[in-house]
C-alpha cells in the first residue's frame, strides 16, 4: 500500500514562489509516471503536471507553462514541483499521484496566493 505525503504549501503573495514535495512510502516510486494535481474550492481536481519515470520528460497544463518545475529525485522517492511566479489562480489544494490516480489520495497541501 502507498502512502502519499505532499507538504511545502503556505500562503504567499501573488508573484511570490513555493517548493511542493511528494514523498511516497511503502513502494518504490522510481517505475512510475507521477502526476501534480490541484483541487480549487468548489472545483474538480485537475492536472498540473507530469514526470516520466526516468525523470527525463515532462508536461504542463497550459496554465503553468514557464512558470511551474516539476522535478523527482528518485532515490529519496520524492517528486517536487517549484512554483514560481504564483498567480491568485493557482491556489488550491494540491495532491500528487500516479498518472492514472490509482494510489489512494494523500491529505494534499493547500497553496494560497492573495492577489
């Protein structure tokens, strides 16, 4: 059973920059295509970002290009996702999983950015 364990959000101001962390345990993280996704209140969950399993190839939804990295480190069983030049609409909550959502849901961390 993987547990999910996404942290680094807070509050911050509109231009301002945020590191999230994904850790799993309980298995190896390194075989998998892992996905960011965030949750707005009121809102469905949506994709943020992709990173293939060697790391090498990544993709964003439109509205983060050229702001937002997603990264992994496959050694610590992490993947990162540094946001940078944070808009009021990227706040929400943010959960990381597999491509195909199969791994049970983490707690997520919240991100707020005031205008």
């Amino acid at each position: 059973q993987v547990q999910l364990v996404e942290s680094g959000g807070g509050l911050v101001q509109a231009g301002g920059s945020l590191r999230l962390s994904c850790a799993a345990s309980g298995r190896t993280f390194s075989d998998y295509t892992i996905n960011w996704f965030r949750q707005a209140p009121g809102k469905e969950r949506e994709f943020v970002a992709t990173i293939r399993y060697s790391g090498r190839a990544t993709y964003y939804t439109d509205s983060v290009k050229g702001r937002f990295t997603i990264s992994r480190d496959n050694a610590k069983n992490t993947v990162y996702l540094q946001m940078n030049s944070l808009k009021a609409e990227d706040t929400g909550a943010y959960y990381c999983n597999r491509a195909d959502r199969s791994w049970s849901w983490g707690q997520g961390t919240q991100v707020t950015v005031s205008p």
